[in-house]
C-alpha cells in the first residue's frame, strides 16, 4: 500500500539542484530539510523581487514570505502582476521569452534561480492549477497515472497512487466507477478537482492556484474552496484571486497588489501590503488596500 | 470530507461562538446566585470576588465580539448565518450588561453595611433571585435551542419580576417609615431591587433576539408599522 505523500518509489528523492554547490546546500535539497522544518517557517523567501518581459518591467519591489501549510492569497486589480509573480515560484515564466528575474526567491533556503537548479523538478514540487481546468485527452486513470509512471513509479502501485490522489481531491467517489472514461467527460468543476489531484499524484510541497475557481459556477467553487482547506494539511497553497471575498474565506495571510503608472506611462505591478487575512480585511495598514477592499478604487 | 459539505469551518466557528455566548450567560446566571447570597450575608469579601470575577466575562464579551466582527468581514454572511451574527452581537451586549448588573449589586453591598435584613426584605430578595435566574436560565435555554416559543414566553415572566420588584419597593419604603432603615440604606436597596428587574429587562430582549433569529421579526416591527401607517396617513392628509 503507498503512502501519497512518501516519496514515489523508484525515483531518487534527492536534490533538485542537478550538481550541489556545496554540502549545505545538498543537505538543503533532500526531502530530509523540509521535515526538520516546523510549520508556518517559510517555504518560499522572496526578497527585492522584479520581473522584467524584455525592457518592460512587470513588478518591481516584492519581498514577501510564503509560509508552510498555509494559504496564501494574491488580490489586486488586473495587471498588478499577481500571476506573473505566481508563475515565478515554478519558474513557468522561464518558458515565456524575454522574461527575466532579478532579486532573489529562495526555496527551502535554496535560490531557486540558481543555474545550477533543475527547473523541471522544480515544477514537480510546486505544482501548478489553472484558470481553465486542463486535463489531458485521456482517461480520468491516465490523467493521475501520467506524472508518477514518468517519474518513474511501479505499475503495481499506479493504482493506489490514482485511488489516493482522486481521495484527497474529493473525487473518488464521484468517479471510482468510471476510471476508464475520458476526463472531458467530467463537468468543469469535476475537471478542476481532477487537475488538483493530477498536481499531487506527484507529491508536490507546493500547489500554485491561478485563479482555480473563474470558471467554475458558485457550488464547484465551494467545493474548490473546502478542498482548499483540507489540502492545507499537506501541501503549501499559494492562490491568486480576482475575487477578493474568496481571499477573504479562504487564505491565512493576503498580499494586496498594485499598479503604478510610471512617467512613460508604462504600468508596473508592486506589493502594497502583506499580512494575516484577518488584519486585512478588518484593519488594512495601507490606505490602498482599504480603497480596494472596499470597492472604492478598483 | 462529504461532497455536500462546504463552508464547515464556518460553520463550525458559528456553533463555537453559541456555545461561547451560553457559557457567558452560566456564568450570569451563577453570578445572581453568587451576588444574592453575598447580599443576604451582607458579605464585603464574597461582593468584592465577584466584581473582580466581572473581569472574565468583559475578556469573553470583547472576544465574542472580535469573533463576530471578523466573521462579518471574512465570510460575506446572508439569510440565517447573518441573523444568528448580528444576533450574537446583541446577545454580548445583553449579557455582559447582565454581567455589569450582577457586579452593581455587588458594589452595593458594602454601602449597606450594619443594615439588618428584616425577614420580608430577605424573603423578597430571595424570590427575585429566583425568578431573574429563571427567566435568564430560559432565554440562554431559548437561544441555544433556537426555541421562538419558549422566547416568546418570556414577556409573562418578567411580568412576575417586575411584580416582585414592586412589593420590595413598598417592602423598604415601609422599613424605612418604620425606621429599620436609614434613608441611605433605602435607597441603596431600592437601587439594588431595581438592578434584579433590569436582569430581567435583558432576558426578555435576548427572547427578542432569538425570535429575530428564528423569524426575522422583532417586536419594534409592530409599532414601526403603526408608525409607516401614520406617516403615510399625514403625507396622503
């Protein structure tokens, strides 16, 4: 019987550093330094931030902690550079060309943006949900089975790993009898839940949610947002939200983004303020959080 | 987790906030009980415990509050959650009112020091007691359950003590006139009888309350419509 979140058998559960720099920051890689973490440390340390697509500078100024076991929210007004912050803790903007990072995101305590990182396996530990929920052209089985069988799982344990991913994910049940069907068959809100368990099939420390619940009618998005909770247990959220209230229900701490216009008319997203969700949305510290929480300023 | 559930810890934070508010008003209820005795004996010591002990229920009241408060800003609350919220609200304030009343009695009692309770003021003091922790035993009964019928019973009770908060009135008025009492230990007494019937008073508005809770309707309604029909009566005239 596998355990979901041991380390998948058959794949080393070392660095995701390709060559270590230094016995510290080996010692950093292995599944070992997260456990002797304790929770709320921070998972990710980002300091002095900016992003940059060619010369146009998207976000400037982010320092932030993103603390283990909790929900993280990013709000603010479109084009603040919420997603594109986002897409900087799995290093998905590596993908776009001309993107570029400047300051420092550490992992574990580790620069992520060292050249020496594996980005690939850096995308298997922080995970990623989208907006529109993306299974592949295959069966709701194959969906889940796809990641661990590339890294390497036993086909003996494939069914386990499906049975437990769909389990946490809050789909089991509604699928156990269909494994074999396709999961375009799955209504939207279904889909989402199944790209969930997809993203912990191949247990991340991390699961990233670019605005998981647009798409979804009120009733799915509940159930995203219970799930949510749950997955806390386990795994590190980070969520980007154009839905404040949604924030407000389910993150532990929220980060409030702007944007500025610069002389040359350019916008550039930054963080205004960080803190507990509570604190937030009953005594924001930053007058610009206030006029956007309560609607005054959009 | 069931598919059907959502927003369970919501909901969960909800019920913890009923069984805060019911533990708040045990703790009223024993204070009357408390304060009653330290009244008969004329006990400083016991009456100074218990208006430190009011120091714990301010704590509770401010954190009931603080509760309600975040749950207002965090989880958008309609229909019966922002009922049983704003509620609960109320309900910190009658109670810790309550509370402050049982601790008035409380700060009385040195001011009455040397008076000798003849056996009717004894005997109506004792019977107030009764019937304030009654009457606030069944409108926390009545808010937990979420029992409309119950809070609606409440009115007739208090009628009782009010009734009884009289006959103290004459009680020492006649004690007075009869000089068992000076006039400063009459009307401390007097003040004392009054702060029982304001128990009372709170009680039936936590009834209130609970029937706003369960139906959406409050007392003021009634008059408030008599008050539309004249509006509207004079701008038609």
């Amino acid at each position: 019987m596998v355990n979901v979140n041991e380390p998948i058998a058959g794949r080393r559960a070392e660095s995701f550093v390709s060559v270590p720099i230094s016995d510290d920051v080996a010692a950093m890689n292995t599944e070992h330094a997260t456990d002797q973490q304790s929770p709320h440390d921070a998972v990710f340390a980002v300091e002095d931030l900016e992003v940059y697509y060619g010369e146009f500078r998207a976000l400037k100024d982010v320092s932030l902690d993103i603390n283990m076991h909790e929900v993280t929210a990013f709000i603010g007004p479109s084009g603040c550079g919420k997603s594109t912050f986002l897409r900087c803790f799995n290093r998905m903007n590596d993908l776009i060309e001309g993107a570029r990072v400047e300051g420092r995101i550490d992992y574990h305590g580790v620069d992520l943006y060292d050249e020496r990182v594996d980005p690939v396996e850096v995308r298997r530990r922080v995970g990623m949900v989208f907006q529109k929920p993306n299974p592949f052209p295959k069966s709701i089985y194959d969906n889940i089975a796809y990641g661990p069988k590339l890294a390497g799982a036993k086909k003996g344990d494939l069914d386990d790993i499906v049975e437990r991913s769909l389990q946490r994910a809050a789909l089991w049940d509604e699928v156990k009898d269909r494994l074999k069907s396709s999961a375009y068959g799955l209504s939207g809100g279904q889909q989402q839940r199944l790209c969930i368990a997809r993203a912990i099939a191949v247990q991340p420390d991390v699961v990233l949610m670019d605005e998981p619940c647009s798409a979804l009618d009120p009733i799915a998005t509940g159930r995203i947002e219970e799930l949510i909770g749950e997955l806390t247990s386990d795994y590190t959220i980070v969520i980007v939200t154009h839905n404040m209230q949604q924030a407000a229900r389910v993150s532990d701490r929220t980060a409030f983004f702007s944007v500025q216009l610069n002389d040359e008319g350019m916008r550039t997203g930054e963080l205004i303020e960080v803190g507990e969700t509570r604190a937030i949305f009953t005594n924001p510290a930053d007058s610009r959080t206030e006029a956007y929480i309560t609607g005054k300023v959009g | 987790m069931s598919n059907d559930e959502t927003r369970t810890q919501f909901q969960t934070l909800l019920e913890q906030l009923r069984t805060d508010l019911v533990h708040m008003g045990a703790m009223v209820i024993e204070g009357i009980s408390a304060v009653t005795e330290a009244l008969l004996a004329v006990d400083v010591a016991a009456s100074d415990q218990i208006v430190t002990a009011d120091d714990e229920l301010d704590l509770l009241s401010l954190e009931a509050e603080e509760m309600c408060i975040e749950m207002l800003a965090l989880q958008q609350p309609v229909a019966i959650d922002l009922r049983t919220i704003v509620t609960d609200l109320k309900m910190v304030a009658e109670i810790e009112r309550s509370g402050d009343l049982v601790t008035n009695i409380a700060k009385a009692i040195p001011r009455i020091q040397g008076v000798e309770l003849e056996p009717r003021l004894r005997g109506l003091i004792d019977r107030m007691r009764e019937q304030a922790v009654k009457l606030f035993g069944l409108a926390i009964d009545a808010y937990s359950e979420g029992d409309a019928g119950l809070a609606s019973a409440l009115g007739d009770l208090d009628d009782r003590l009010d009734d009884l908060h009289n006959d103290f009135i004459d009680t020492v008025f006649s004690s007075r006139t009869d000089r068992l009492l000076t006039t400063q230990q009459a009307v401390q007494l007097a003040v004392i009888g009054r702060f029982y019937e304001r128990i009372g008073d709170h009680a039936v508005n936590i009834g209130e309350r609970v029937q706003y809770l369960v139906t959406g309707e409050l007392p003021e309604h009634a008059g408030a419509q008599r008050a539309r029909a004249r509006r509207e009566a004079e701008s038609a005239g």
